[in-house]
C-alpha cells in the first residue's frame, strides 16, 4: 500500500498519508468513501519475513476471527472497530480515527504527569477492561503507546494484536514471545497462557510510567531486563503519591496474588478522591489548520493514536500541601513476597527483609536503554537462586511485603483471548463498577467516621457510650469510672510474616497489661484491638476504616511494613487518629518524598515511629569503618536504586566528616555479576574496605569478585545485603559487614526486663526483633492518654482523639529500647542501629549503637 497509489482497500477505503510503523505494522490516516468521506485509521498488519505459506494462512484466519470479535466490544474507552479485511495477503484493521496523543506522546512531551491525572487514566482503562475481560478477551499488550487520549476521553487500542505477534512466533516455532517486555508480566515473559491478570500488570506498568516518567524496569539489554522483572522489584515510585499502593498491588509479580480489577478500581476510586481536583483541567487541543503531516509522528507507530498530530499534554498541577494524601511526602512502595518460607516457584521474587528484602518490591532497575517495543523474549526466563534466612540467624529478618488477595477472576484454563466462545459463569464476570462497590463502601465509611471526628471521636470518661447533642457525650468530663480506651494493633498475623506479627501483637498486649495491672491512668481500662493486615497494603486501607469508626480507638500500633502503611496511615491521619509504627523504615513516610534531596517536609502529623530509618544506615556504617574497624579508604559502590544510592549518599557525608577519604565511586546495574573490572579498580585504589548500597544479589558477586582480583577487604552494606543468600553467593564472604535497623532485645536498656516479663506472660511466640519496638510504641499511646486525663483533672477531655497527636508529640520517657521522644517529623530520638558479621556461615552481631545526630 502506498499514498502515491491511493487504492481503494476492499473497494471502500482510500489512504490518504502514512502516520507511522512499528515492528507488527503501519498506520494509515483514510477516508471512507462509501461512508461520505468519513475519516477512519488504517492499520496494516505485517508478517514476519520468511513466515511460511501455511502459517500465514493459518495465522489470517485466526486473527481475522479473533479481530471480528472485537469489533462486538462497545465502550468508549475502547477503539471502535469498524472493519477486518484482507488485503494482499494481508490482514487489515479499520478503526475510528482519533484526534488525540497517545499517553506515551504526552510523557515524551511534559514528562511524568500529576497523580490525580494519571488516577483519572487509570480509571477509566480499568472501566474499558473490564468490557473487555467481560467479553473475555484479554488485550495483551498495555502500554502507554496503545492508551489515546481525547479531549473527552481515554480510549485503549490494539486490541488482539499482541496475540496476534505471539501466534506468529509460535506457528513459526521459534520459541520465543513478541510483545513489549517492559509491560509485561513475569508470566507472561515466561509464554503462559494470557489471563486478564496479565492486562492489570500492564495497567500497573503504564500507570507507572505515566506518574514517575519512566518504566517500572529497565535494564541494558533484553536478558538483564528479564532478570529485573522475574527477580526484582520495580523500582520505587517517588511522585506517585497515594497512586503508589494501587501500582504495587497492581505490579505484584505472583499472577494469583496479583490485586483484582475491582479491588484496583475501588483504590483508584478512593485515590480520587482523596487527591484535590486539579489546578487547570488537562485538555488535549486538537490540531489547528497550522498542523504538518509530519506532527505527532515520534510516537511508537504501533498505535492508531498516531493518526493525528498529537495535542498539547496538559498542564500539571501544583503540588499539594503536606500533610494531605496528595502531598509530595506521600510514601510509596511497591508489593512483595513472604520471607516466610522459600516460593516453590523459582520465579516468584525471593522474599527477605521488611522494607529493604534483598529483592524487595523497592530495588529500581537502571535508567538507561530501554527495551524496544515487540522485541523478542526466549521463553527460557533466567531462574533466581532461592534465599531465605534461616531461624538461627541471631539477627532477625526485616519482613517483606507480600502482594495483594486479588478479587476473584475465572480460573486460568476458563480465560481465553480474543474472539473465543467458551462460555463463562455470570457470577465470574461481574462488571467492575458493580464489584467495586463493597471496596468503596469501606472507603465511604472512613469518609464518614472522618467528618465524626469532631463529634462522635469526642467522647469523654463515662461510665457508658451513651451520646448526645454535637459531642456525643453527655455534657463535658465525667465520672473516670469503667472507662475502656482501645489502642488499635496492625500487623500481619497471618502469613509468612506472622512470627513478626504476633510477637508486635503479644508485646502490645504486654503493655496494656502492664498499665492495667499498674493502674497507670486511674479510672481507664485499656484494650487492645488486633486487626490482621498479612503484609497486604489492601488490608490496610480496610483496617484503617475499621479503626477510625471505632471511636474508642484513640490510637494504633503499627504497621509493621512500609507498603501497609501507605494505605493505612492516611486515612488514620484524616481522622486524626495517632500511628506509632515499631517496624517500617522509609524515610519518605516521616520527611517526604524530596527527603533525598534535602528537603524534608512531614507528610502525616498523625505518624510516629520507634525505630530507625534507612537515612540512619549509611552515617552508622560509615562511623563503625572510620572510628571502630579503623578504615580510613574506602570505595563506595551502589546498584542506582533509590534505597541503595540513598545508603551511599549518607555514608559518604559522614564517612568524609570523619576524616576518611572516598577512593573511588562506581555505580553498577542491580543484579549485576561481571564485576572484574570494578575489581581491579577497587585493588589498584588502596581502599581498605568498600560500602556498598543495593541488595545482595549483586552485593555477592561482588564481594567473590573482589577476593579473586586480591583485594582481600571486607565489604560492608545495609540490611539489603543481610541474607543467607549473600553468606552462599561465594566462598569468601567471611568478615564482610551489614547495618540492621534496630538493636536486639538483650542489648536493649530495659531488655532483659522485657524478655522476662514476655516469657512469664506465657506468650507461645517470641516476641521477635520488634517486639521491644512495638511495646514501648503501645506504651507511648499510653502516657498520652495518661497525659491528657492528668491534663483535664482526671478525666478524658473532649476530641480525646484529635488531641493525642499533641500529647504524642511531647512523650518523654524511658523505655524498653532506651529514650522515647519523638522530633518534628515523628521519627524516634533514639535511633537504634546494630552492626553485624558473616562469620562462621552465618551473620553474627558485632556491636550495637545509636545513629549519628
């Protein structure tokens, strides 16, 4: 087909200009001549060269079959087709000609766009998938150059056309999968059959793309891209704000844990609705008579958005002021696995440590050389080693964050693509908007329990719940007699982190008991109220509802994992409701998302923590080298992740403020293992030692690495590196070092008294790592309330709840892990950390102490 030959494509459409190609076909802008001239996109489908004659016949039928299919889909955010046919030899689509950018036009043109923005998108896909999945065709190949945007309206394309690339490889048993690898999911990678969970990972990497201007992985090459995406997880979203608990359940790399297209649009709903309306709408402006043919035309031309000149991106909005969900501070965090116990499938990420695993749903993947559109994938998917740590390492594991329960969806062997006539159950296909309604009812009844936050939360000390007028109570102080106040637990009791779990739990418990037994406030009996989150950000989200419509819930203990809080802290911080976390650790949740670049700003005032952070990881390891192993050279290394460049960037401030000098500088790609080179540099630099910021699995090839070049010097890291899987990865790994975020119970100032006090209460679970954590953060919530009766002559005031931030905020006390104060932005004054040693096959404690001021 040409434009000089303007034939008429089966006897009707006219092409008029060639928009754009891609690697499965062309683009044609056309008229429709026996419909007036109507203006309609044609797209040319191209085979592979060399393709047999059989196979193409084959192949023509199927897709011609499949592509009618589509035609029967109506929705507006889905192309419309108008016509399948074939033209020399050839299958051709004819669609709707859309005047608008695609969504990967409109990233190119102003680069990441604003969360609510991208929420808004992401919305409105989930709506057209559903249509799609419904009619039980699964799109296989989201990305942002299939998602077009209007000035009304966001419309998906290409539909069947991964399919379509996919069956051509396989008619021509090549044994490898064509698609957009960046998008698409570890299953899918790997050639299993296409489920509609496929689509929502490719939602998840889009909507990704979209609100952090770059993909979730990216790698140099298709084999360390594979890797990234079976074994790692996606970088941290930095912009994504309250959009970033929808992307980690949506980029869960277990198919079956993987969140539902309900669940997804309920959080998308709620996302919505906690963001402020943005500053100017975002309109695409259609093209004006000044427009070239050639306008719009640096797209992927794989879509049919290319048909027009792409509009103006819109404008974003500015930030919000912290304190909101929407704020630059609201945490991010992505979804994985148990450590708990050892996946069975080799693919599945391999779980370890809280917040930073040593493949947790944190690790970024490097920036640069990104994998083309529908380049080849083998099938043969590269198997990571399986880790874990086992129960005798003396310093426990910081718990991993395993993904979200998906809403159900028709079994695997039930879920065809396109153009199939399998019948599917009424009860398998409940349309999104209608199965969402439980997930924003939940949503709608934290809404509620906030706007009661001045009323019915204000109860005061009486002898019964009895409520009346504007208050809820029956007229200021009363009688402090039979006053139960409930201090809310959230940890995951169930699932591979329910050791962690449970032992937050029986401390919090502990200390409620303590205080009961004590009579520490006169006239309140305190209760603890346990809801289980299983390391699931989704639960989360619900727990913080239950929590704040309980009005005698005047505080919460917990989470455990920095994906859970994401969900849970927000809507606790609009009803004023206090969190005091005993266990995760990103920056961003206290100091904001530009906390790396200097600049802090508190995102929740409702949020509290007793232990550490990563920003206290690198300053610590930098003052044991200089001062304790007397290392005065050393090379810094990092896997240009967002955890491991934040670790390097504090060890080196402070490592040089000593007195040290850095040697050298390197930054490697994550999961890297040629390192010969880097090697040879680090021995011919003089370093005593090197400090590396990343994760074990590139820490280790590393450190072997470095022994067999000669440089026999340790290598010291952060609690990524603090795995069995680190200890296995070579023979020579004795003496090196990692930080690990607290300090253990016996070398606590009030542990042994602790410990005693736990194993006497009977208690079947230890109470683990964080148990002190979570005690002393229970009995924070405690002096509070103490605080604020002993503040209002011996009875509760009214709006007790809203004012235990204040009465948080000012604790000073002696605890089970030492001082408990609390600055400006929450986190603790004393800030634990604890220093240990491979040796003997296994990490062994060196010393504890407290992190540089």
């Amino acid at each position: 087909m040409t434009e000089q030959n303007p034939e008429l494509i089966a006897g009707r459409y006219e092409l008029v200009e060639r928009v754009g190609q891609g690697g499965m076909g062309r683009v044609w802008r056309g008229l429709d001549r026996q419909l007036f001239g109507r203006e309609v996109a044609v797209k040319e489908i191209l085979f592979p060269p060399g393709m047999e004659e059989r196979d193409r016949a084959t192949l023509l039928g199927r897709f011609a079959a499949e592509a009618r299919a589509a035609v029967t889909l109506s929705h507006p955010g889905i192309i419309t087709i108008h016509d399948v046919v074939e033209h020399q030899g050839a299958p051709v689509i004819v669609m709707e000609f859309i005047r608008g950018a695609s969504l990967a036009a409109a990233i190119r043109g102003q680069g990441r766009l604003p969360a609510r923005r991208v929420a808004e998108i992401g919305a409105a896909m989930l709506d057209a998938l559903a249509e799609a999945h419904e009619a039980r065709i699964v799109h296989r190949d989201i990305k942002p150059d299939n998602v077009l945007l209007t000035k009304d309206r966001v419309v998906l394309t290409d539909f069947g056309i991964a399919h379509l690339a996919d069956a051509t490889t396989k008619l021509s048993h090549s044994g490898i999968v064509i698609g957009t690898p960046q998008y698409m999911a570890p299953e899918q990678l790997e050639g299993k059959r296409p489920t509609p969970a496929n689509d929502l990972w490719a939602l998840g990497a889009t909507l990704y793309h979209a609100v952090e201007g770059q993909p979730p992985f990216e790698a140099e090459g298709l084999h360390a891209l594979a890797v990234a995406v079976f074994t790692r997880p996606h970088r941290p979203p930095v912009h994504a704000g309250p959009l970033a608990p929808v992307l980690e359940a949506l980029l869960t790399k277990d198919p079956e844990q993987r969140v539902g297209a309900a669940e997804a649009a309920g959080m998308l709903a709620s996302v919505l609705r906690s963001l402020p309306a943005r500053d100017e709408v975002a309109v695409e402006r259609e093209p004006g008579p000044e427009a070239g043919p050639e306008a719009g035309r640096d797209s992927v031309a794989d879509a049919a958005t290319e048909h027009a000149p792409p509009s103006a991106p819109p404008k974003p909005r500015r930030p919000p002021t912290a304190g909101g969900p929407g704020a630059p501070g609201t945490p991010h965090e992505p979804t994985v696995l148990d450590p708990g116990a050892s996946p069975a499938d080799p693919r599945i990420p391999v779980p370890d440590l809280p917040d930073h695993p040593p493949v947790p749903d944190e690790t970024p993947v490097p920036d640069e050389s990104p994998v083309a559109d529908e380049t080849p994938v083998t099938d043969e998917a590269p198997v990571p080693d399986e880790a874990h740590v086992p129960d005798e390492t003396p310093v426990p594991d910081r718990p991993t964050d395993p993904p979200s329960v998906p809403a159900p969806v028709p079994p695997t062997e039930d879920v065809v693509t396109l153009g199939t006539t399998a019948g599917i159950e009424k009860d398998e296909r409940t349309p999104v908007r209608a199965r969402a309604l439980t997930r924003r009812s939940v949503v709608l009844g934290a809404a509620l329990a906030t706007l009661a936050a001045g009323s019915v939360l204000t109860w005061t000390l009486s002898g019964d719940d009895k409520k009346s007028g504007d208050d809820g109570a029956p007229g200021g102080g009363a009688s402090a007699a039979a006053v139960t106040v409930v201090i809310g637990v959230d940890a995951p009791i169930t699932g591979g982190m329910s050791p962690m779990g449970l032992g937050i739990r029986n401390s919090a418990e502990l200390a409620v008991k303590t205080a009961n037994q004590k009579r520490l406030v006169p006239g309140v009996k305190f209760e603890i109220k346990t809801l289980d989150d299983a390391s699931d950000p989704v639960k989360g989200g619900q727990n913080a509802a239950a929590f704040v419509s309980d009005a005698k819930v005047l505080g919460v203990v917990g989470p455990l994992n920095s994906s859970v809080a994401r969900t849970l802290v927000a809507p606790l911080d609009q009803a004023d409701l206090v969190s005091v976390s005993p266990g995760n650790t990103a920056p961003e949740l206290t100091l904001g998302a530009d906390w790396a670049a200097g600049t802090k700003s508190r995102p929740y005032d409702t949020y509290f923590r007793t232990v550490a952070t990563d920003v206290d990881q690198g300053p610590f390891a930098a003052r044991y080298l200089h001062t304790e192993a007397g290392k005065s050279k050393v090379y810094v290394v990092d896997d240009k992740s967002v955890y491991g460049t934040g670790l390097t960037s504090g060890f080196t401030a402070e490592f040089e403020k000593l007195g040290g000098t850095v040697v050298g500088a390197e930054q490697v790609d994550p999961g890297g293992t040629e390192f010969s080179d880097l090697a040879a540099s680090v021995r011919g630099s003089g370093a005593d030692a090197v400090y590396f910021g990343g994760y074990y699995d590139t820490a280790g090839p590393l450190s072997k690495q470095l022994k067999e070049a000669g440089a026999d010097i340790p290598l010291m890291g952060g609690d990524g590196i603090l795995t069995e899987g680190y200890i296995t990865s070579g023979p020579k790994t004795a003496g090196d070092l990692a930080v690990n975020i607290g300090v253990a119970a016996e070398d606590l100032a009030g542990g042994t008294d602790f410990v005693t006090r736990y194993d006497e209460a009977g208690y079947e679970d230890t109470a683990n790592w964080y148990g002190p954590y979570a005690y002393d953060a229970t009995w924070s919530l405690i002096e509070a309330v103490k605080s604020l009766v002993k503040d209002n002559g011996g009875t509760l005031p009214q709006g007790a709840r809203a004012k235990m931030r204040q009465a948080v905020s000012r604790l000073d006390f002696d605890g089970v892990t030492g001082h408990v104060a609390f600055d400006e932005y929450g986190d603790t004054r004393n800030r634990g950390l604890t220093v240990c040693s491979v040796a003997g096959g296994r990490w062994s404690t060196v010393t504890s102490g407290s992190a540089p001021s």
